[in-house]
C-alpha cells in the first residue's frame, strides 16, 4: 500500500501491514492501542522503539529492498514490512 503511516489500532496488529514507499521517506508509526508495543527494525539492525499508547516514531528508510519489522514484545501477532523503491 502506498502510505507512509502505520497504525496500532487496539488489536495487537499493524495496518497496514506491508507499505511501500520511495527511499527517503519517513515512516510513522501511531500507537492507539492500550498497551505498549514496539517496532523492531528487524533487517535494519534490530534497532527498537517503544511505543506507549499515544505514542508515535518516524523512521527514514534510504536503502531500496525489502525491510521486515515487528513488535519485540508480540512478534508473534505483529509484523510487517516496508518496501523501499529508488526515488
């Protein structure tokens, strides 16, 4: 999907799920669950934030490929990915 936002509705899930977006872009991730999550940059690193509820981060994407993400503390429920395409 063509967006640069992801939502943590109060479901233990990201929506959506898979994006793809330009290298450079931002993506924000919004916390509106009642609990605390993570994004974990999985193929990124590792690199986590935590995400109380209300909560948001924004993280830049520069490298074109497939980029898989999760919350650290249900990665089981919640995953998903971030296409990167060349400018």
């Amino acid at each position: 999907m063509a967006t640069d936002r992801v939502e943590l509705p109060p479901s233990y899930m990201f929506r959506p799920a898979a994006i793809t977006v330009a290298a450079g872009t931002g993506v924000t991730w919004v916390n509106h669950d009642h609990f605390t999550h993570s994004v974990r940059l999985v193929d990124d690193g590792g690199a986590m934030h935590v995400l109380r509820p209300g909560d948001s981060v924004t993280v830049s994407f520069a490298t074109p490929g497939l980029h898989h993400y999760d919350c650290s503390f249900h990665p089981r429920d919640m995953h998903g990915t971030v296409m990167v395409s060349n400018k």
